[in-house]
C-alpha cells in the first residue's frame, strides 16, 4: 500500500478512464480522471496532484500540449504518457518535453504500475534532495553566526564582501572558534552555493592517505588500491573545498597544493593524465603560518598563496558579548535535542559562565551547554550545574558574582561584574581587561556603555 499519492488520469475514453481508476484505487492511489486536458488543467488550478498519466492523442488539445503547460505551471508532478503503438515518435517527444516515462497500448497493468511506482520514487527523491539542500543553506546561513560583538560584526562584514568573490580565504583562529562555520558561511554566500562544500582535516590522517584522499588515485597506485578514485579536489569541482588545520599537512603535498591553485589542475597518484579542476580552495588554521614559514616548516610560497583574504576569528575570551546570546542559543537547542524544552537560566549559572576564560572557544562552551543541559533535573540552570572539562581546570575561574536582586537583565549582569572587577583592580584598566579576558578597548568601550564611574578617589586608569 503506498501513502496515499494523488494521481489524475486524463483520457477521453470513458473505459480506459474507469479501469485504471480501478486499477490505481486498487494498489492505495487516490485517483481522480479527466475527459480533456482542458479540464484537467481546471482541476490541477484547484488541487495539489504527485502525477499526470495522460493519453497522447485527445480532442481539443493534446497530451503533449497538456504535458508542456503542466511542466510550465506545475514542474514537480511527474507525468506519464499514454500512447498506441504507431504514434511512438510523439511519445519520444513528450520525453523531450519533460515526461517521466510512455507506456503503449495496449499495456499489462504490472506493466504500469511498474512505470508509476517507479516515476513516484524519482518525485521522492528529488523531494528529499530538495528538502536536504534547503535544510544544508539554512545550516550554512549566516543566521547561524552569532555575531554581536564589534570584532565578530567586523568579521562578518568582510566575509559578505569576499564571499561572492572567487578568491581564496586564510581563515585564523584558535581551536574551537567557529572556523569552518565561516568557511560555510563564505560558501554560502558565493556563486558556487548549489554545488558541494566539502571539508578535510589535514591533521587527521597519514601523508599518503592525505593525498589520496585530496588528489584520488589510479588503479594499482598503490596497495589495495584496487579501483580508481576521485579525489576530493576533484569531488568538488565547481563547489567549495576546505583545507582545515593546513599548517599539518607534510610538504610534500603542500608542494601539490600549490600547483593546484596556481594551475587549476591535477594528477591523481600513480596517474599520467592530469584533469582540469575548478573549485575554490579555502584554509583554516590554529597556528601562525608565518612563524611555520620562519621555522621552515611550511612553504613560503604556499603561505602568499593562500593568504589572498585573511579573516581572524578572535578567541571567545576577547569577545566576551557573544557568550550569553550562544549560551542562550546553544541552550535552545540543546533543550529540544535533549527533550528538555523551555530550560533557563539563573544569575549564578550566567556569572559562571561570564567569569571563565573559555581556552577552548565556541566548541567548549556549546559542549559545557549540552553537558548542562543533559544533567538537568530542574527547569531552571544554575551555577553548581555548570561545570568543565577536566583538561582546563587548571584555569581559574575569576571572581564569580550574583546579581543583584534588583537587576533583571543580562546588561544589568554584566555591568555589575565590571564595575566590581574595576573596584577590586583600583580602576585600573590593564589589570582589569586581563582579569576580564577582555582587550582594553574593549573594556573602554564598555565602561563608556554602562556610563560606569569611578568610585573612589584613587589612581586614574593606565
């Protein structure tokens, strides 16, 4: 039985109309028939249909002209052409025109219903690639960018401006900053964004793997190589590729790398035959390749190569307004991953996360959330449910404050804390924005904000 599909029959012989109402009705179709195409096109105005089986010829118009205006109007419905034998060349066009497949008569209902089950299956498919393409754009939004600090709001600025550009992009940061979320996030904003991204950790595996995997292979290339393969490099020709955590990747391939981008080529390992490519190359890295040039363990003209754009994701502890509106997000969904829905927040567990230093970034927080959000057993988070990972314990946590009862709002919270870290440091500036995790211009910017005063007559602020 199947779930129901709508399928609509359109013929002028009362007959045939009626057996394959009969027929289809039979194996769990709802079906509705027409006697011309005119009425046809009046019914499909009025409801939705997964298919057309429609004869060729018919009086008035026929199943041709039916078939264009219903692609023309109607793209998704599959439709089927009904056709005798002599009249195979105007069923040969109808294909031309966008049908799904002709069946002549006179035909075995097996015969159809092989035909209509499987044109249901293509409509399906196509349905779910849709859906899956859509729900990949929305992943790769920018909507996904919290980005409500002045650091983070530059760095969005210049990915819309470089993102359309076929360029290629450094991307820089610390581990766990969001670097392949940007990389994404460039893909989808590029001409290439119906096309594939695929992403590759250098890091991950052996050199010839590594190669293999970016460049494909020939029969034979090596052992247990028993069949060619596309690389990568290839797989993504005319989308995106990332090479995140570039600064691991022996030099050897490195050296291939940069053939790559200059010559828009390659030549799969244990193959004479180089094959043209054309896919935009971004790269992320955690560490300073210039410092890797100086050593000389990274190439220097690979380095200029690639550092076209370069887009800096600042670490979280330097951006200290994106933690509570991710935690906030993280939060949401953690909640209805986890089927925990309408999970808050106290005071205590958002200074618990204000006053932690955060080495691991965007990917510590999102994990110390689910973590929180998993060990719930009350509605509400607070701080003795926010903990961390062992490996960075051994960074204090700094003075943790409530927030006071008048206070209601997380601008009250983060004022309170500042103005308390400025009181306890003598209003000094350096030492505070160190306590903070914070760049003095930043802390600058927030004292002027929250109109903060100092409260005694001490030093003036270095």
């Amino acid at each position: 039985m199947h779930t129901m599909e709508k399928i609509l029959i359109v013929d002028d012989e009362i007959a045939l109309r009626q057996s394959l109402n009969i027929l289809l009705a039979r194996h769990g179709y709802s079906v509705e028939t027409a006697d011309s195409a005119n009425q046809a096109l009046s019914i499909l105005e009025n409801e939705h249909f997964d298919m057309v089986i429609s004869d060729l010829r018919m009086k008035e118009m026929n199943g041709l002209e039916l078939l264009r205006r219903i692609k023309t109007s109607y793209p998704d419905i599959e439709v089927i052409i009904l056709t005798a034998f002599g009249s195979i060349g105007g069923a040969v066009e109808a294909m031309k025109s966008g049908a799904f497949d002709y069946v002549t008569k006179p035909f075995k209902n097996e015969q159809l219903l092989v035909v209509v089950e499987k044109a249901l299956e293509r409509k399906k498919l196509i349905s779910e690639v849709k859906y899956l393409r859509e729900a990949l754009r929305k992943d790769f939004s920018e909507d996904n960018v919290i980005a409500q600090s002045p650091q983070m709001g530059a760095v969005m600025d210049l990915v819309r401006k470089i993102a359309p550009q076929n360029l290629t992009v450094l991307v820089s940061g610390d581990s766990g900053t969001g670097k392949e979320v940007i990389a994404k996030v460039i893909h989808s904003l590029s001409s290439r964004k119906d096309d594939r991204f695929f992403a590759i950790n250098c890091s991950a595996m052996p050199e010839q793997l590594l190669e293999s995997e970016l460049f494909g292979h020939a029969k034979g290339a090596f052992t247990g190589a028993s069949c060619a393969k596309k690389g990568l490099l290839e797989e993504a020709s005319g989308g995106t590729l990332l090479l995140d955590e570039i600064g691991e990747m022996p030099l050897t391939i490195q050296a291939k790398i940069l053939r790559v981008l200059e010559e828009r080529a390659l030549r799969p390992v244990g193959s004479n035959v180089e094959t043209e490519i054309d896919v935009r190359i971004l790269a992320a890295a955690n560490r300073d390749l210039s410092e890797m040039v100086k050593a000389g363990t990274f190439r220097e003209d690979l380095y200029y190569r690639l550092d076209v754009i370069r887009i800096h994701i600042p670490p979280l502890r330097e951006r200290c307004e994106d933690i509570m509106p991710m935690a906030e997000h993280f939060l949401r969904r953690c909640s209805e991953e986890l089927g925990k829905p309408g999970l808050t927040m106290e005071s205590s567990a958002v200074n618990a996360l204000l006053n932690y230093n955060w080495p691991g970034n965007v990917r510590e927080l999102k994990n110390t959330i689910k973590r929180a959000v998993a060990l719930a057993t009350r509605d509400t988070l607070e701080k003795d449910d926010i903990f961390f990972a062992p490996n960075v314990l051994s960074h204090p946590r700094r003075l943790e404050l409530r927030r006071p009862a008048e206070s209601n709002t997380l601008e009250d919270t983060q004022r309170e804390h500042i103005r308390r870290a400025l009181i306890s440091n003598n209003w000094n500036y350096t030492k505070t924005s160190k306590e903070l995790g914070i760049g003095r211009t930043t802390l600058w910017r927030k004292v002027k904000k929250y109109d903060l005063k100092q409260e005694s007559p001490v030093s003036q602020p270095v």
